[in-house]
C-alpha cells in the first residue's frame, strides 16, 4: 500500500506492480501479490512428493542446494485458463501462455526420438492456443552428460529439438530464448515453454557466436536457443535471458575453475544485458542489477558459498531474487550457468 504523506494533497503515484500486469516472486510457498493475481506458472524446486499442487505448478526435477522447497510463480493480474491436452498443460491469459509438457526419461539411445516426439506435442499444442509467438523454453532431463561424444544424452536432445523446429518451419534466426540443465535425480524430461502475443525482440552476445551456429564438434545439430530477448506486452516490458556460462566465442573457458568461470559468466550476462537493451529501444533498459529473478545452477553444491558471495556483492542482496540449484551443466567441463528475467513498466 502506498500512502499520501499528512498534509500532501498531490494523488498516490500509481504504484509499478499494479500497472504491471505480470509479477513474479520467489518463496517457499504459492503466494500471490495481490487477490487480483492469478497463477500463470509455478516452477517448483525441490523433491517432487506433494500431491494435489495447484493447476500450473511443475516440479522440473531440481533441488535448491540449501534443500527445502522453493516456488517461482509468475502471476497475471486478470485471467488465467488452464486446460490439459494430451501430455501437456497449458495456461493462457491475455498477453501470455505457458505450456508444459513432461514424459518419462529415456537412455541416451533412445533420447533423440523421445526428445523428438516431446517437442512434436509441444510445438502442436502451442500451435492451438492464442499466442504464436516463442518467447523461452526451459529445458530439464537427467544424466544431460551420459553418453559419449555424439551419443550424449544432451546432443541427442539437440538433435530432437532441432528435427522438430525444422517440422515446424522455425528458422535459426527466429529461435526463442533458452535453458537446457540436467536434473541431479531421477525425474521426467519437463519441457516449458512460454509464449506470448507480442513478438520476441531477440539479442545476441557479442562476445559469444549463436548457439545455433555452434561448429560441429559440439553435436550434429547445434542447440537451437537465442541468447536473451525482450517482449513488449504493453503495460510492461518482459526481459528474457537464455541460460548464460563461461563460453566465450564457442569454446568453455577456465574448465572446472568456478572462480573463474563465476567471472566469466557474469561478463557474459552484463554484454548479454547491454545486448538486450540496445534492441528494446531506450525507454527500456536491462541489467541484472534492477529487480531480476535469476536461477544459478551449480555442478558442486561446494560451491554455493563462494558464488553467494559473488552475486551478493554484485546485487546487494540474493534473498529474494536468486534460486540457487544443485544441477548439471549440458558440457561436463561447466561449472555455473545461470539464466533470468525481468519485468519493467
Ligand atoms: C551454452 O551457452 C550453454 O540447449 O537450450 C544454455 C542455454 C545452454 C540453452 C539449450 C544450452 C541451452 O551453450 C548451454
């Protein structure tokens, strides 16, 4: 609530969240901001045990590293229909839609077809609702790293995924924004895609060439993702990242060194940021320092003290804002990588 100080008689400045129509909080329960707020998506952290969660709540197989169970909603100011199709689950509101998809894991072998076939039911179900546009889609599925060379588990999934957007008709410069990370437990392939009425504006890393146009000796289909974007709904700017880590030009760099690889990383999301910003016209601007909600996700529970450490003395605080979860990178030699958004009015 925002009130008049006594004596002022100038109106209440509207305050930023209300004119904001999407909102997303982090907390260890499903809290609304407001009783006009409904529920888009909730990614649940943690162990997946609880029955009966509230429609468009997915858990993605991942744990926060302090254990416990943590909740990023996004929540729409207006309605939110939520419908089940088959394998997936679909929210819709006025300027957005979620759709999630989950089967069960494969082996390596058989990962590319079951990839394949997730991203067909995916991508046919996203063609039905109201919002044609791919903004990000995460992606989650267990022993990303198992398998050798081009039989890996996550080149075989970049295989599916590019074979399905071929189907499609979705072309290298029109990907959406994106996050591919292991799950450290036995869970489901959860595919999350969301998307919108209002175009994706995507951006580029200067300092990183296109995934999409990764060479050859990452996989026989390189991953098809941007690396950060913004939507324009409006009433509110959506800022996207894709997730972010120590790779400069194609290569890693500083393999398994966190400290430098923590470094790197983050000069990888301040160009990706200024990246951003340039595309989104100068109203708007992009930086992890304003309100972001970020998702670190660390290969070495060790490690969670020297990278609070880091972004904390980057942002001020990570209470609110930062999930911090035990995973696996998509290359074996990656320590970090995080991924983001953030809403501005
Ligand atoms: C990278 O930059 C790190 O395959 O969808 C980041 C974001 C990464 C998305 C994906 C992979 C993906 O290549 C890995």
């Amino acid at each position: 609530m925002t009130h008049n100080t006594a004596g002022n008689t100038s109106p209440v400045p509207t305050p930023r969240e209300s004119r904001c129509r999407l909102a997303i909080n982090v907390s260890q329960s499903i809290v609304p901001p407001s009783a006009e707020h409904n529920l888009l998506v909730g990614f649940h952290f943690g162990s997946d045990a609880s029955p009966g969660r509230p429609s468009g709540v997915v858990n993605i197989g991942l744990d926060p590293i302090d254990g416990g169970d943590l909740f990023e909603c996004w929540w729409f100011r207006g309605d939110v229909d939520h419908d089940v199709i088959g394998n997936a689950t679909v929210a819709q509101c006025e300027d957005y839609a979620v759709v999630v998809v989950q089967v069960p894991d494969a082996s390596p072998q058989d990962f590319r077809t079951r990839s394949h076939d997730a991203y067909q039911e995916l991508l046919d179900v996203a063609q039905q609702v109201g919002h044609s546009h791919l903004v990000k889609i995460w992606n989650y599925f267990p022993s990303i790293n198992m398998g050798d060379d081009d039989r890996e588990k996550y080149r075989q999934f970049s295989i599916g995924r590019a074979e399905a957007f071929e189907h499609f008709g979705i072309i290298d410069s029109t990907v959406p924004t994106g996050t591919a990370v292991g799950c450290t437990r036995d869970s489901d392939l959860t595919i999350v895609a969301l998307m919108s009425k209002h175009g994706l504006l995507s951006a580029e890393n200067p300092r990183q060439i296109s995934a999409f146009e990764y060479p050859r000796q990452y996989g026989p289909r390189s991953p098809k993702f941007s690396r950060g974007g913004c939507v324009r709904a409006g009433n509110h700017d959506l800022f996207v990242i894709s997730g972010t880590a120590a790779i400069v030009g194609h290569e890693s760099v500083h393999p398994n060194d966190i400290n430098l690889q923590t470094t790197e990383t983050l000069a990888n999301l301040h160009h990706l940021c200024d990246a951003v910003s340039k595309i989104c016209g100068e109203e708007a601007s992009l930086g992890l320092e304003g309100d972001s909600v970020l998702r670190v996700y660390l290969r070495n529970p060790d490690d969670l003290a020297y990278v609070t450490r880091e972004l904390t003395s980057l942002l001020g605080n990570v209470d609110t804002n930062v999930v911090f979860l035990h995973a696996h990178i998509c290359r074996r030699e990656l320590l970090i990588e995080i991924d983001g958004v953030q809403i501005a009015s």
